[in-house]
C-alpha cells in the first residue's frame, strides 16, 4: 500500500513538474530589450554562417545568382582585347578567376561577420523587432559595413592572388594601354570585388532573416522562438 502511495505521489509530482514546464515555457513574462536584442543576434548568426556556406561553396558565386560580373570600365577592356592573341577568352577567364576568389573568401567571412554582430548595440530593438522582414540585415549593414569591408578586403585581395586573378588582370590592363589612341585606365578590381561579395553575404543574411521572421519551423531555439513570437503577435492581434 505505501508503494502504490508513493508511486501516485511520484507520477502527480512529475505531472507537476509537467505542468509547471509548460507553464515556464509558455511564460507571458515580458522579453527584456537584452533578451530581443540576443534574439536578432542569434537570427543574423544564422543568415551569416547558412550563407557563408552557401556562397562558399563550388560556383556559389560563379554559377549563380550571386555571380560577380565585371563593372562597365572592365568590359571596355576585355571588348578591345578580344581581338588580342592570348586575350580572347580574357572577360570568361577573369570572371571565373574573382568569383573564385569570392568563394574562397566567403570561407573566412563567417568570423569577420560574427564579430560584427557581436559588437552591435541595437538602439532601440523593438523597432527593429516589429519592422520589416530585412530590419535586422539592414541595420547590421548601416552599422557594420565599413569595418566588415576594412577586414574582407584583405581577404578578398589574398584570395584572388591565390587565384591569379590580380596578375592576370593587370596583364591584360598592360595590353590594353598598349592599343594606341585610347585613354589608359587601371580599374581596382579587389575594390569591386570586395563590395560584390559583401553584397551577396548581405544579400544571403536577408533572406535568412526574412524566413526566421515568416516561417515558424526557421526558429531552431527557444531564445529565437520566444523573441519572434512577440513579433507575431504583434503584425496578428
């Protein structure tokens, strides 16, 4: 008879501790600014590293939407050296070669991009909870850019001279100030590409920003679970 007793007391107490758990997790405590702001860290750590992998990867850049293509004063000179014995293929050789250093840098994006976010002091979170699907991604952009630039180019420049891309290109830009009767130009392509790849990380942490913020099964923890739930409820009284 005591056996059974305290196996009733036993399984109405773990059915309590039941119970008080999904109290807890059910909690209509208020989130603190502190609690939402680690939230939205914790979404633009997930955008930077899904899409650091993403681009990372072979023909992340080259072979998709995100490819770096080659500005205006570029395509003046691969048009010219087309022409050219040993330059003929020379705008194809050279995409492949600065998307492939994209790539290669995008592998060590992820830290340069973690450090950032970890460094973010949300002015006033709630307006960044409650605004648009890209609030987040934008106000990391506002605030960040320049010093993920200063850090990414180095990157950026190793990863096309792995590549050969800078000796590549400044040969051709050689050849091409020899035509004659043409203006000679020297366009950095280590600025460009910088700034390219940079978009496309942006570009790639809004996306997953956006999906946290509109589909529920994106939010992998509690912390995300419980900070965009406030944002639910809020745009469905």
């Amino acid at each position: 008879m005591k056996l059974r007793l305290l196996s009733l007391v036993l399984i109405f107490a773990l059915s309590g501790c039941a119970e008080l758990q999904k109290i807890l997790d059910n909690s209509t405590t208020p989130l603190t600014n502190d609690q939402i702001a680690l939230g939205l860290k914790e979404a633009l750590e997930i955008g930077v590293s899904k899409g650091s992998d993403v681009l990372s990867a072979q023909d992340g850049f080259y072979r998709s939407s995100y490819k770096i293509l080659l500005p205006p004063e570029a395509r003046k000179i691969t048009d010219r050296l087309k022409v050219i014995p040993g330059f003929t293929n020379v705008e194809e050789i050279i995409l492949e070669k600065i998307n492939r250093g994209a790539e290669d840098a995008a592998k060590r994006a992820k830290p340069i991009f973690q450090n950032a976010i970890r460094q973010i002091t949300f002015g006033d979170v709630m307006d960044i909870l409650m605004g648009s699907n890209n609030a987040a991604t934008q106000y990391l952009n506002r605030t960040t850019y320049q010093p993920l630039y200063n850090e990414f180019n180095p990157v950026i420049v190793e990863s096309l001279n792995k590549f050969n891309a800078i000796q590549y290109w400044a040969d051709a830009v050689n050849a091409y100030n020899k035509i004659p009767f043409i203006t000679k130009v020297n366009p950095r392509l280590d600025d460009y590409v910088t700034t390219q790849a940079l978009n496309g990380l942006f570009a790639m942490v809004e996306i997953e920003e956006a999906r946290i913020r509109t589909d529920i099964s994106q939010r992998t923890t509690d912390l995300l679970r419980r900070v965009f739930a406030r944002q639910d409820a809020n745009r469905n009284p």
